[in-house]
C-alpha cells in the first residue's frame, strides 16, 4: 500500500461532510479514485484558543533564552572594540581575550598589535634620547674650543653650536614626548589651566590674548604634556608674529584650543608636511624668524593624537597661521 501511494499524482479534493471527519479524494494511476476518511480531531486542534497561548508561551522563553545567549557572545567583541578605542585615544586598558575561538583569536592578534607598537615607540625612544645625549660631550668640546678664538671668528662658529645645542634639546623634548606615560590621564579645569598658561607668558614680558567660548569644563588629559604643546604653538606664534591669540572652544566630543598669530602663515599645500618631524618650509616661515629645528608642530600634533585628538592648521583671520589643537572629551 505504501508503495502505491507513494506514486499517487494528485489530489482531487477535501470534503468535510460534518465537523467530525475529513475525506481526501487522491488520483492513483492505473486505479480508481481513492478515498482516505479520518476523524478531524486527528488533523486540528481542539482547543485552538490553548494553540496560540502555548505557541505565545513557549516563543516568550526561546527569545529570552537567545537574548542572553546572543548578549553573552557579543559581549566579549564589545570589550575588544572598547580596548581597541582607547588603544586608539593613547589609553591602555586592561583586556583579556574571552568568548567564542574566533573572537579570542582577534583578541589576541590585538594584544600582539598593541605589544609591537608600544616596543615600537619605546627603541624609537631610546634611540633618539640616546643620539641626544651622546652628542652633548662632542657639542661641549666644540663649544669650548670656540669661546677659545679670536672675537673675529668666533661670532659665526658660537652661533652654529648654539643651533646645534638647540637642535639636542628638541631632539630630548620630542624623544621625551614620546615616551610619556600615556595611561594616567588627570582632571584638569581647561579654564584655570589657560589661565595660568597666559600668566607664565606675562611674566616673560610676552601678551597673549586669551579668549574662552566654553564654559569651565574638566577634561581628562595629561597636564604636563598638553602644556608642552600649548608652549611649542604660543613659541611658534611668537617667532612669527607680533600679535598671539590663545582661544578655548568645546563641543560634545572635543576640547579645541587654539592658537592665532598674523605672522606670515602656512600655503595650504605645505601644512601636511609642516606635521613631519624637520620638515622645512617656505622661506617666510623658515629659520631667518629664530632658531627652529622644525619639531614644535610633530610634537604638538603627537601630543594630541595621545588624547584621541588631532592637530588642524589653516588661515588665521586677517592672514597667519591658525591652529586647533583637539583632544577628545
């Protein structure tokens, strides 16, 4: 019988002569028409109303059940991408690989990423600090012969060691940026902090205009470092302008300062390169306004992308340069 069937063609109809049996009409080659008659209870159900409250029920606990299941897979990618961004921002936090193979598998080529790029940064580092210092005892013995000269020849050759004193510096300053500590980030009041920056200046017998559109916010950065590259911008403003402007503006995912002067500025096609460590520019921003080695820019820029900000260089109002320095929130 069940061979049979198995070959049946079609079927001809249902017929539901009460609300108690069904009868199915089926064409079977090579027979006559066939008819199966059951009781309807067998193919519906009795309670049809307890169906759906079952179906409801038990579709309830599947989706709870999938909802934590779900949660607790993309939990550990939650943590890798949040290790990831404050990677991103200068911060290390602290991550360990968990979940499925594939996401410890990721997590782990993060950790190896994260550990070749701190060595990275340290040998640079080192080797920089140690070029640095090595050449300060040959910079001394050269000075020494010098002051040595006739006043005549000395003049010239006393103004080349003191370049290149100033070139070590810049050398110890960006090799020390580099290797700072970029975990301990510390509340500071950005207003209170321009302030006193503006203060130290005037003492220096230098004016900076300051100029606050924000209100007293604390920021969570490093203050020393930040500090560092407001001095290498307001120095640069100096040298190549008569007039320095210091401002303050904040919005939901960034703190900006920035710096004016109505020195002669930077073309738009060279402001990409004036962020690369000893970029020399044009001329008018060269070494004929001070001694300058081309590093306060990098720095400043470094110091920034270490608080998840960036550096932006344009046309300050009325001509000079313009720069934002933004560190993230």
């Amino acid at each position: 019988v069940i061979r049979e069937l198995s070959h049946v063609a079609s079927l001809r109809g249902v017929d539901l002569p009460d609300n108690r049996i069904v009868i199915l009409r089926m064409a079977i080659p090579g027979y006559e028409e066939l008819e199966l008659t059951f009781a309807r209870r067998r193919v519906s159900a009795s309670n049809p109303h307890q169906l759906i409250v079952n179906m409801v029920f038990f579709g309830g606990i599947f989706t709870i059940i999938a909802f934590f299941y779900l949660r607790n897979q993309l939990r550990p990618i939650t943590r890798l991408a949040a290790a990831a961004e404050a990677f991103g921002r200068g911060q290390n936090v602290a991550y360990s690989p968990s979940g499925a193979i594939e996401v410890r598998a990721a997590g782990d080529a993060f950790l190896n990423m994260r550990s070749r790029i701190e060595r990275h940064i340290e040998q640079r580092t080192l080797i920089l600090s140690g070029v640095s210092h090595d050449l300060r005892t040959p910079l001394t013995r050269l000075k020494l012969g010098v002051s040595m000269l006739e006043d005549g020849d000395r003049k010239p050759l006393e103004q080349d060691v003191e370049d290149m004193r100033i070139l070590l510096d810049e050398f110890l300053v960006y090799a020390k940026t580099l290797g700072e500590d970029r975990s301990r980030n510390e509340p500071v009041y950005a207003i209170s902090f321009l302030d006193g920056l503006v203060k130290d200046y005037a003492r220096m017998g230098q004016v900076v205009q300051l100029h606050i559109d924000a209100d007293e916010a604390v920021v969570m950065m490093r203050e020393n470092m930040v500090k560092r590259a407001l001095e290498n911008l307001l120095n640069n403003a100096f040298r190549y302008g008569d007039q320095t402007r210091l401002s303050l503006y904040s919005d939901a995912a960034f703190i900006t300062f920035r710096v004016e002067d109505n020195g002669p500025g930077i073309p738009p096609d060279q402001r990409e390169n004036a962020l690369k460590p000893f970029a020399r520019l044009d001329p008018a921003r060269n070494q004929n306004k001070g001694s300058s080695v081309g590093l306060g820019l990098p720095i400043a820029n470094d110091i920034a992308r270490a608080h998840g900000g960036h550096l932006i260089l344009s046309e300050a109002q009325g001509g000079g340069l313009c720069v934002d320095m933004r560190i993230a929130k």
